[in-house]
C-alpha cells in the first residue's frame, strides 16, 4: 500500500510557548499538537474549514495590560448587545484573565481559582481534537464554578474581550469549568467581543449532575481580524438539561465545536444555533451529541443566513450506542444564502446502532421562497422590508427555541443589533 | 483429456466469434502471474491487441494509482488488501462450465429457485454452456461476461439494424476506435480516484453502448457479470454513450458463487448522454456476502458516474444491493446540461457481516438542473450500513433544485444504519432539501400481519419491500420480480 503518514500544519508557534511540563492531560496534548499538528486537507472532521490562518503565524501570548478605556467600552458594548444591564451578576475576562474589579458573581455558588494542574475532567480526551489539544497546551485562566445542590444561580454573563493590535498577533486560551449540582439551576449569558488580531481558543467543561438545568447562550461577537476556535465538552446526567445556543456573529474564522454526551437516562440536550455571516467571514458550527444511555432527547435546529462572500458549515453528529434505545433524537438545519457569492456546506450526519429509536433530520438551503415574497408585496410591504420580515422571522424561529426566558430576550436583541448594522 | 485440449474444447463451445483471443496461448499463460506491474498492463493489453494508445493510457493511470493512497473516509473496515497478490488477468476459463444444471452447485440453485430465475436463465447464470444458436429470452439482450471475457452477446442484429452498438469493450476498441477513445476516461478520468486508476490500467473487459442520434434503442440491454475463478479481481469497465435524443434502459445483474476467499472487485461505469438524451441504468447486486460469521464474500469498490452533458438529457441510476461483504460505491451524476436531470433510486440491504457505505453524488453545474435522491437502507444481523451523498450546487446553477430522502430501518440490535450527507450550494437561487429517518419495524405492522396468519419472516418480508416501494417500482418489470425475492433471501435469518 501505499500510504502517506497524515502529517498536518505545524502549530510549533504554540508549543514553544506552551508549559508542557503540566500535567499527564497537558503531555499528552502537546504530543497530539506535535505529531498530528493541524489538521491537514482531507481530514474529514475538517472537511469544510482551513486552519491554515494559524499556520505560521506567531501567535504571542496576549498582554495583561490595555486601555481600560476601551475595555470599559466594549463591556458597554455587550450590555448594550445583551440587554442585561450593569446590574447583572457577571464574570469578566481580558484577554482570557479573569478581571475580578469588573465581575460580581451571584451569590450561592462557589467560585474558585483557575488550577492549570487539574486538568479537564475525565471524559475529555485532550488528544481528541485540535481544539481541545490547544487549549489544554496552553489554558491559563478560567472560571470555576460550581452551581450547589438546589440552587438556583439565576442568570450569569460571562464576557470575554479581546484587545489587540492589528498587526502583532496574540492568543488566549481560557478554560471553564462549569458544574450544576443535583437540581442546580444557571443560566448563562456567553458574550465574546473585541478588537485586532487575536485569537479566542476557549473550552468549556460543563457537568449537568441529576435533574440540574443549564441554559448557555452563546454571542460569539469577535472583532472582525479575530478568530474563535471554541469548543464545549458536556455531560448530562439524569433528567439534566443541557440548553445551549451558539449565536456567531463576529470574527473572520470562527468554530465551535460541541461534545455533548447523554450519559444516563431522561436526560436531554438542545445543541441550537444560528450564523450570521457577511463578507469573507467563515463560520462553523460542528457537533457531536451522543447518547450513551436509553430514553434521551436531542433536539437541534440550526440555522445560516450568509450575505456577501460568507461561507457557514455546519456539521451535526448524533450518535446513538447500543444501549441507547428509546432515543429520541431530532436534528434540524436550514440555510438562507443572501448573495450569489455565498456558501454554504452542510453535513448532518446519523450513525445508529440501537434499533429502537426514531431518529429524523431534515435541511434545506436556499434563497428567500418567491412565493412569501409576493404574498408579502402583494399586501403592499415594499421589496426590503417583505426580505426582512422574512429573514427575521427565519431566524426568529430558532432563537425562540431557548428555553430561558432572559436569554431569549438577549439573543433576539442580539440579531435584532446585527439586522440594524448589517442591512441599515 | 489434456488440459490443453479441453480448453479449447470448452471455448470453441462458446462461440467462435465472440471469444477471438487467447487460442494460441496454452493454459497457464490463461492467467497471468499474480501482482501487478507494468509487465503485467502490457499483457493484458498485448493479449487483447490494443492499440498503443490505449496501453500509454493503462500506463499513465497505473503510474498515478502508484502515488495514490487507498480511501479510508468510507464506514467500512477490512484487513488491508494486498494488490499484489490478485491475478490481474484470467481469460477465459481456467476449466470447463458445467454441461448442465447437475453439474451446478445444489446450494447455488436453491438461491437461483428462490430468486425465480427461469431454469435457462440459471443455466445462464450457473455458467453452463448453451447450445449453439439457442438464445436467452427476448426481449432482453444479454451481454454475459463470464470472469474477464465477454463470451455470448445475444441480439447483436436487432440492435445492429437500429443502429445501436452492444458488444464487448475489447471489441469496441477494435471495430470502434474512435468512439471508445474519444470518450474513456471522459467521465471517470484515470485519477480520479484509487480504485479507479487501478481498474483503467488493467481492466479486462466490459460493455459497450452506443445508440446514435434519435434512437430510441428497441430493447432493453443486461449483462450479467459473474465472477468465477478463483482469485481473479474483476476489472470491468462500461461505456454507454447516447447521442442527442437517443435513450437507452441497460441492466446489469451481478450474482457468484460461493467462495470462501474475499474477492476483488473494482468496476468502472461511464455514462454520456447528449442533448434530450436519457440513460437508465438499473443494477441488481447480489454477489456473494460472506457466510454469516463473516468469512469471505466479495469487496466491491465500483466508481459509477454519468455526465448529462447535453440540455435537458437525463441519467436515472437504480440499483438494489444485497450482496458482497463491502460495498463501496457512489454511482454520481454531473448535470452539465441546462435542465439536465439526475435521479438515484437505491435499496441497500446489510445483514449478517456486512459492509456498506453506498450513496450518490449530484454535481449540479447547469441552470435548471434536477436531482432526486431516494436510498432506503435497511440493517440486519451485525452489519453495518452507510448512506453517503453528495449534493453540490456550483455558482452557475441557477434555479436547481434537490430533493433528497433517506430512510435507514434496522432489524435487531446488532446493526448499525448511518446517514451522512453532504450539502454544498454556492448559489442563491439553488434549493437543497434533504430529509432522513431511521426507526424499526413497526410493532404494529408486525402485530398486523402475524394476527393475519403471516410468518415473522414473511411479514418482515412484506413490511420491508413496503419500505421499498418508491425504489422498486423505478426498476424495469423483470427485474422488480426478482428484487423483492432477493431483498426477502438476504434478510433470512435475521429475525425470530
């Protein structure tokens, strides 16, 4: 045969900077980075998107110090974007350190320090992915938080922003630890925003114990020379819920990988999201939802709207085990292409091996429908405005699918402020 | 009787005219030394008499399958296959057919009765020659290769008078030259995939077809490829090419023996059709799948591709496969022509050990191209079975439109059904929908028809060609019959 050894980009710029020292979690991270590098043309979990912007540049570790001006602006920025005023319980990170004077944390949970010798929980391969690989290399700082048996957190936004120049290139790589105790409740507000050349590589490690509940929306509002590699890691146990939302609006590489595992039975998880991309920006939303144990829910609806030269992927994987019987699992995903120079490239996907289950997906992509234009015009609403009636009722239907209420209203203020700037 | 002789004997027996090479070659040269190397392409194509070009071609594809790595992205594993160890040629027998249906393997014709099969047609399929001048029964042309060599092409007069040429690769390249070289490789180019340049260097045999301009060709054409010696990989390549307002329906029914060694098998199919022309092509596949530990049975790598390159020209592809231990094939269209349509009708069955990943690939490139893609896929026993499709819209594609459905049923707990399609549109106007489903059999279906007095196996059987009716029913009457027994044999076992 004749075989080529898979051999990818190098990512040496991060090693040398990463303490590979740490712990087993860290080695066998650095080794992965090493030896499989970035993933190379053809890698099929990597079919749609290039890492080759990560390649060779040397990608400095992001400074402690920066204008206070302008952080206090962009934490404005997401108030504005959120909805939730300064008044809300938050957790501030610049440049991927946790900034203590602008967080106030709610009350009832425990908070402790980012500990690099931890690690990430078992479950999670740090050779697993590039994503994982790289932050686990290089994770400094992070917030750990623990939601106690029975209570109620209420609602938690957590910021990142990222300062920059625009030509001296810099990385942070924060790590969170997110744990629901038995019958905890949290809802959080995942806001990221920033300005220059940086990139955002966070990883989130969250645990839904017996019949706790998360709700994580996520407003991925990046500047537009960054790029966001995020990667979530979660577990449901019980009757948990896991209700997560991805909504990317920013950077100009973006993916966010989901690894949502169903491990015990009457548990369930919600793996939405909508991107909305314009100009050369390339968004991708890949997950991987596995249900480990018998009677669990999936649900997923994503959704594109591309203008300009945008590309959107998404790439959904339910994975139903043997013992998974009695699945419930459903998968929705639709694309919207506004201009002729858009792309969009999509692989649901359905790998089953429990015979018992009902297991659907459904796509469709395309332009606006000719006919609810016309039903539109027809009733007297001008060209732009019928095209915007339907796009945001497009997108509407997918950000009404989170379940919380707050988070709900923020998401929609959210793609409410993108309509305004991208088409007004 | 001398081997020698009795060669001769058996091939003289089949036919002067259609069997024209090898006579003076005694038997051992019948099957050329195991591997492959250049020595190798150039016997092959030295024993069919090529012209040069077509030896530069074999060339140019072995030297660029030897840069090539083998796929690995199917859901399909297997010991890894050692090339050399194939015999790259083996024409035509290595001993004698059988002279008549005792001869044949009992268990073997049990799977023909049980298919339906007219006795003749067994005699056919068992390899058991015919009397001179008895033919198989009209309306059907029949192309039988047996092993490596086309041997009885029936209605080759019919077909002449309209026109239409239905006759062995081999002999193309020598009564038609300029045809088969205008357009091999014009579709599935040499490169383009693994198994695809290794079938372009050493490809033994195939059908040809060529219906002219505004033919409507006057019955439908079927090759039965059955693979027959021992460790020989079967190498075929097909070409049809209709002209501008032509059309053609072509079947191909695939069975074999019972072999306990993996088999080899990298077919190449190349469809042309030109303005307002249409190609259906329907492929029965029931080669043999191993035993139900898993042991032997037929790897099946087949690159299938037709290009609609004309305006408003149609290519359908329906293919039911029940057999071989891997499968691995994505019959694809390229809509190339203005409103230009593909269509992929597929049942897949799995049972026991076996392997699937099967799908298609529509390239819509022309404005107001079509697509329809329907692939039922159903898993029994420990198999495991893969729908993989590709549907992409280039920027010029406007006004396209796909429609794909994928339905996965699985029998048992022991089976895996996968669905992974492939979605890219690059143009705004193009509309894509895709929709899939796995579930089981129905409690209530069954309930329903074991009340009314009906086997498990049977009610099975009935709840399963329900399932694939919109697959069936695509498929030309004769073959239909056949497809729902088939689909009914291949599940045995798999339930109770």
């Amino acid at each position: 045969m004749n075989a080529i050894a898979p051999v990818g980009i190098s990512p040496s710029a991060f090693l040398d900077r990463g303490d590979v020292k740490g712990n087993a979690a860290r080695l066998k991270a650095a080794d992965y980075l090493r030896t499989v590098g970035l993933p190379r043309a053809g890698v099929e979990a990597w079919k749609y998107t290039s890492l080759r912007a990560l390649a060779d540049v040397p990608f400095a570790v992001a400074p402690r110090d920066v204008d206070v001006g302008v952080v206090d602006t962009l934490l404005a920025e997401v108030e504005t974007i959120s909805g939730l005023g300064a008044g809300a319980n938050r957790a501030v990170f610049v440049n991927g350190r946790f900034d203590a004077g602008r967080s106030r944390l709610p009350v009832g949970v425990k908070v402790s320090a980012f500990d690099p010798a931890a690690g990430t929980r078992d479950g999670i391969d740090p050779a697993g992915d590039v994503t994982t690989a790289l932050n686990t290399v290089l994770a400094d700082d992070g917030l750990a938080l623990v939601v106690p048996e029975g209570v109620d957190a209420g609602c938690l936004l957590l910021v990142s922003i990222g300062l920059a120049g625009d030509d001296a290139p810099v990385s942070f790589h924060p790590q969170h630890r997110i744990v629901v105790e038995k019958g905890g409740r949290l809802a959080m507000l995942d806001a990221a925003v920033g300005r220059g050349y940086y990139l955002h590589n966070p990883l989130y490690d969250i645990t839904v114990e017996e019949g706790g509940y998360l709700s994580h929306a996520r407003i991925q509002a990046e500047g537009r020379k960054a790029l966001h590699l995020a990667v979530s890691h979660a577990r449901v146990a019980t009757h948990g819920v896991y209700d997560s939302f991805t909504l990317t609006l920013g950077a100009s590489l973006s993916r966010h990988e989901v690894h949502a595992g169903l491990n015990a039975a009457g548990a369930s998880v919600h793996v939405n999201g909508a991107q909305l991309l314009s100009d050369h920006q390339h968004g991708d939303l890949t997950s991987v939802i596995t249900h480990a144990a018998p009677d669990c829910i999936s649900r997923q609806t994503v959704k594109n709207v591309l203008a300009d030269h945008a590309r959107g992927v998404f790439q959904g994987k339910i994975h139903v085990e043997r013992i998974a019987q009695k699945t419930d699992g459903y998968q929705m995903n639709q694309a919207l292409l506004l201009s002729d120079t858009a792309e969009i490239d999509a692989k649901p996907e359905l790998e089953i091996y429990a015979d018992d289950v009902k297991c659907s997906h459904g796509a469709t992509v395309g332009a606006l429908d000719d006919d609810q234009l016309f039903y539109l015009r027809s009733r007297g609403i001008p060209n732009e405005a019928a095209r915007s009636i339907l796009i945001r009722a497009f997108l509407h239907d997918v950000v009404d699918q989170i379940d919380d209420a707050r988070l709900k209203d923020s998401l929609n203020l959210a793609v409410e402020a993108w309509w305004k700037r991208e088409v007004a | 009787m001398p081997a020698v002789a009795e060669t001769r004997k058996t091939v003289e027996t089949l036919g002067q005219n259609t069997y024209k090479w090898g006579f003076e070659t005694d038997i051992e040269m019948d099957i050329a030394p195991k591997g492959l190397n250049e020595d190798t392409i150039r016997l092959i194509s030295s024993r069919k008499k090529e012209p040069e070009w077509l030896l530069e071609w074999r060339l140019k594809a072995y030297r660029s399958w030897l840069e090539m790595r083998e796929p690995t992205w199917a859901k399909v594993h297997y010991p890894p296959i050692d090339y050399q160890d194939v015999h790259y040629y083996a024409a035509p027998r290595k001993k004698p057919g059988p002279k008549s249906l005792e001869e044949v393997d009992p268990e073997l014709l049990r799977t023909y009765e049980k298919l339906g099969i007219p006795l003749h047609e067994q005699a056919m399929l068992a390899g058991v020659e015919l009397p001179e001048g008895e033919e198989a029964r009209p309306p059907v042309a029949v192309d039988a290769v047996f092993d490596s060599v086309s041997v009885a092409t029936t209605f080759r007069k019919t077909l002449q008078e309209a026109g239409v040429i239905f006759c062995p690769i081999s002999e193309a390249v020598q009564e038609h030259p300029e045809l088969v070289r205008k357009y091999l490789g014009s579709v599935v180019p040499v490169t383009d995939n693994f198994y695809a340049a290794l079938n372009a260097a050493v490809f033994t045999d195939g059908s040809f077809v060529f219906v002219p301009k505004g033919v409507r060709c006057p019955m439908e054409l079927s090759t039965y490829f059955r693979i027959n010696a021992r460790n020989t990989g079967q190498f075929e390549r097909t070409l049809i090419i209709v002209e501008d307002g032509a059309s053609v329906s072509y079947l191909e029914g695939c069975t074999a023996p019972m072999r306990d060694e993996n088999q080899l098998h990298a077919a190449v199919v190349e469809l042309v059709a030109m303005e307002d022309a249409s190609i259906k092509y329907s492929t029965v596949q029931n080669w043999y799948p191993g035993d139900e530990n898993g042991r032997g049975g037929i790897y099946n790598f087949v690159t299938k591709r037709g290009a609609c390159r004309g305006a408003r020209s149609k290519i359908s592809w329906t293919q039911v496969e029940t057999g071989s231990a891997i499968t691995w094939k994505y019959p694809s269209c390229i809509l190339q022509g203005e409103g230009s349509v593909g269509e992929f009708y597929s049942v897949a069955v799995t049972n026991n050990h076996q392997q699937a990943d099967t799908g298609t690939k529509m390239i819509h490139i022309g404005r107001n191209t079509r697509s329809t893609i329907i692939a039922k896929t159903i898993s029994a026993g420990q198999s495991d079975s893969t729908y993989r499709g590709l549907v992409r819209m280039m920027p010029k594609a406007s006004g396209s439109r796909n429609f794909t459905q994928c339905d996965s049923l699985l029998i048992g707990d022991r089976c895996g059904a996968h669905t992974v399609p492939y979605i890219e549109n690059r143009n705004m106007s193009a509309r894509v929908e895709h929709e899939a489903t796995t579930s089981k059999i129905s409690e209530d279906q069954l309930f329903y028809c074991r009340q009314r007095g009906l086997s498990e196996e049977d009610a099975v059987g009935l709840i399963v060609n329900g399932f694939c009716k919109d697959v069936l029913k695509e498929l030309p009457m004769e073959f239909a019959v056949e497809a729902q027994k088939l689909l009914q044999i291949s599940l045995e076992g798999s339930v109770g």
